[in-house]
C-alpha cells in the first residue's frame, strides 16, 4: 500500500508518494535460539523415540492403514500407530524445502521455505468485535468484512479462516467461506478441513473461480489448510482426513499441534516442544505416505496456561522461548515452518498490545516462514477485533520497514549535507533533507505524532477509536480486486446446485 502524499503550501515543492513493498518479505535478521545444538538433536531425537515406542493414537481407519503399508507397528485394538525412525527420515526427505502458493494475481503468489516471511491476521474465532457494534458471534458478514480488511494491507500476505460465519449452517458454511474468498481477495485462500465432501467441493469452486485446470491445480498449491493434532498424542478422524486429502490434492496443509505446557503438554518449554514435535513429524509422515512430495509446512503453537485459572495464555516469555525452539526444529528438519503470535486479553488494550508484539517478535527472531493471529486476536482466539487488527498492523508494517534494504550509497552517507550545515545548524532546510523529507520516513497508519496541544484540539481521539475510522473508510471504499466475470457467475451456479441438493456435511 502507499501513504498519501502530503498536504503542499504555496511555493512548496511538489508532492511526493512514499511508496512501499510488503508483499515478497524476507527475514533479515539471523534467527535466535533458546537451546544448544546438541539439545535440539536431543529433542528430534525424543520425538523420533516418543513415535517409535510410545506411539500414537489415529483414530481414522484409512489412515492406519498407511502407516502399516509404509512399516508402521500398527494396533488396531487400541488404534495406536508406533513409527519407525526410518519412516519419519524418509518422509522428511520427500516433503520439499522450498514451494511456490499460487494466488489469484501473480503478484500475490508467494514462496514457502525458510527465509520467507508470511503474515496472517488472527483465525478461527468464534465471535467478533468493534467499537461500533460490539463483541457477537460470527456472521458472514463480519467475515466478508475482514477479509476486505485483510485484502486491503499489504503486510498481510494470506486468508485465513478469520471468524466463523455462524449464522450459516454448517453444510452450507464452505460454500460461504469460499464465494467469500473468491469475491474479495486474490490473495492465497484457506480451506476448512472437515471432511473429504467439503474439501473436494472447496477445491472445485476454487478451481471455477479462478480458472484453474485440473493439470494446474495438481501441478501446484493453490490453497492450503491447517491441521491441528488433539494434544497429546492423538490424531483425529477429520484432521487424518484433511492430511489424506490435501496430499493427495497436491495442496499444502500447515500441520500445527497445539501445545499448551501445563495442561496438554508438559510444563517445560523442552518437553512440550518434544511432544509438539512428535506430533507434527507423524502427520508430516503420513501425507508422505500418501504422496511423496506434497507441500507441507511444518508448524507449532506452543505456549503455557495460567496454573492459577487453566486459560490459555500467549504474549509470554514461554511462548517466546517455544517459538524459538520450534524455529530451531525447522531448521533441523529443513522444513518451512509455521508459528504464531497472540493475545488473551478481553480488550485491545496494553496487556493485548504488549502480548500480540511481543509473541510476534518471537516469531520473527525464531525465524518462522508464516507467523499466524498477528493481527486482530482477543481473548486467546475467541473474538477477532477489527480495532485491534488496524493497530496491529500497524506494528507489522513497521516490522515490514525493517527487512527492506537500507542503502548507504555515497548519496546516503550525506557528505554534501554535512558540508552544507554549519556546526551549531539544523538539516531541516538542508537540500538533501528537502529532497527526501516527503518520502523517507515510515508515514504511521495509526499513531498520531500531534503534541499535546494538538491531539487535544483534535478531539482528544486515542489510538483505538482512530482505528474504527480507519476500518470504515477502508470498507466504504473496497473496490474488489476480482471484478465480476462468467467464472463467478458460474461459482453462483455451483453453489446454488449444491444448495439445493442438500449441500455437504462435515465430517467427525
């Protein structure tokens, strides 16, 4: 996105346009550890012996029987699934580094290995919020709104399932989420996992929309899903499904435990990554299993839970430290590899600031190819807020700024200018300064440099509510970047074929 040029008094200079590029980012900083070499090969090495000799449980048939044509130690009475080393090696070495995820516009397309650096806005929740209507559950319209919102920045590189549209059934709820998607954004789309009747009528009315062959939506991934493991130990009959049908669809899933240490992994950082770890290997394993070489992305959530209430809680120094650690585990394995920040405040207040920034900066010092609820997440993922998402970005532009180049070419380094003024001078008139002075400095989204005496005047306006007008006037003036064509028309017909036949259940 571009700043607007500023305000010209008379015989001013003529305006320029700070211009900006946050859609291809990568991460300029050597990434951070929180252990040692050997103790990050111990802990690969734990998860390998978690899987081989504890096992874990899969509760989906066909997927137990992939893990025994692949040499599995597979007991179908307690449904536990006991993985060679071998097999994970195996599988480690077929799952590509380095992937290409298509998007609507080209220019949108972006690349999974480690060193890219992806942001998402929060996902998943079940309610929304703003300053204007207040905390509710889902609508589709909410979510219609936020992916206009996400379509809108930049620094905001993926869709994903960002509330819940829970005033549509849930038969009829993918065909929503994907028109939605369609419609408002050519940027990556996400695709629930819940079932292989919803993933393959999702793929189709990708593919309708966009114009997608069959040859070219196997060729490369168009989509992507994540896939949570149920901590500990368990794989579940549609998250086994959803590994199943995105491998076999050539499509990329993000496979993400969901680790909290206390409560469903142990309370140490390097247990509950040792768990967090096993996990992630054994679904990476099986979509191996099912198509050798289909895009994967390595994830994690990890943090720790309140001992005094049980909540989950993010933005702490744990969750930092598990980021650092899983980074260090994708590095090990060589995977791209997803993380994720948050927030368990009530509000968007300093406690959710603070929590959001911080879980963040863990992610890009742990060097994470996708870093996810970067911006908007409440209450530990239960309400995305649209004031939040706007101050939020705010920050990832800013960390954005950061991995451009800085140049300190011989026009950079300002000799003339330090020629020019006198000790005891200022730069404000300098020539070097009047020619930059429009363009060189990041141009705030949200804050507000006014002094005092200013701001007041103003109205006295804080940061948040200066955020609700922001997100108005962005939804009041969304053009949409897909205009309306016969491949929509024909996404309509689908749906309402669909509808009509009863549409598609999930599957559990």
């Amino acid at each position: 996105m571009s700043t607007r040029p500023k305000r010209r008094g008379r015989g001013a200079p003529p305006s320029k346009v700070r211009t900006t590029d946050y859609r291809s980012l990568r991460n300029p900083f050597p990434p951070m550890g929180v252990f040692s070499d050997d103790r990050v090969a111990a802990i690969h090495d734990a998860s390998l012996d978690v899987l081989e000799r504890l096992g874990i449980k899969v509760l989906h048939a066909e997927a137990r029987r992939a893990f025994t044509a692949g040499g599995a130690r597979v007991d179908e009475a307690t449904q536990m699934v006991h993985i060679e080393r071998e097999m994970v090696e195996a599988a480690l070495a077929a799952a590509p580094k380095s992937f290409p995820l298509i998007a609507g516009d080209p220019g949108r397309n972006l690349t999974m290995e480690l060193g890219s650096m992806i942001f998402q806005p929060g996902a998943g929740c079940p309610h929304a919020t703003d300053l204007t209507r207040g905390r509710r559950p889902g609508t589709e319209q909410d979510f219609r709104e936020l992916i206009t919102l996400t379509q809108h920045f930049d620094v905001l590189h993926m869709i994903p399932p960002l509330v819940e549209p829970q005033d549509v059934p849930m038969h009829l709820r993918h065909y929503a989420m994907t028109k939605g998607q369609m419609e408002l954004t050519d940027k990556v789309p996400f695709i629930y996992a819940r079932g292989a009747g919803q993933v393959r009528e999702s793929f189709e009315m990708l593919q309708i929309a966009r114009g997608i062959s069959d040859a070219d939506f196997a060729a490369q991934s168009h989509c992507y899903t994540i896939i949570n493991t149920n901590s500990p130990r368990q794989l579940d009959i549609p998250m086994a499904q959803g590994v199943m049908d995105f491998a076999r669809a050539g499509q990329m899933a993000i496979i993400t435990p969901f680790t909290l240490m206390g409560a469903m992994a142990p309370i140490t950082v390097a247990g509950a990554m040792t768990l967090s770890h096993a996990e992630a290997l054994a679904a990476i394993t099986l979509g191996q299993l099912i198509k050798p070489g289909a895009p994967v992305c390595y994830g994690t959530f990890t943090s720790n839970v309140d001992m005094k209430s049980g909540a989950p809680i993010f933005g702490t120094p744990e969750h930092f430290k598990a980021s650092l650690a899983a980074g260090q585990l994708a590095r090990h394995i060589g995977l791209p590899w997803r993380c994720a920040s948050g927030s368990a405040a009530n509000l968007g207040d300093v406690q959710a600031a603070n929590e959001t920034q911080f879980g963040t900066w863990g992610c890009l010092l742990a060097g994470a190819t996708v870093t996810l609820h970067a911006a908007g997440w409440l209450e530990g993922g239960l309400t995305v807020s649209y004031e939040k998402l706007i101050t939020d970005v705010e920050v990832l532009q800013m960390m954005a700024e950061l991995c451009l180049s800085t140049p300190a070419d011989e026009a950079e380094i300002a000799l003339e200018a330090l020629e020019e003024v006198q000790p005891g001078g200022h730069f404000f008139g300098a020539a070097h300064t009047m020619e930059r002075y429009q363009t060189e400095f990041y141009e705030p989204l949200v804050a507000d440099f006014a002094n005092i005496g200013t701001w007041e005047e103003r109205g006295s306006i804080d940061a948040t509510t200066r955020a609700t007008g922001i997100w108005q006037g962005i939804l009041r003036d969304f053009v949409p970047p897909v205009e309306r064509d016969d491949r929509l028309d024909a996404l309509d017909r689908y749906i309402a074929t669909r509808t009509e036949a009863g549409g598609c259940a999930p599957e559990s």
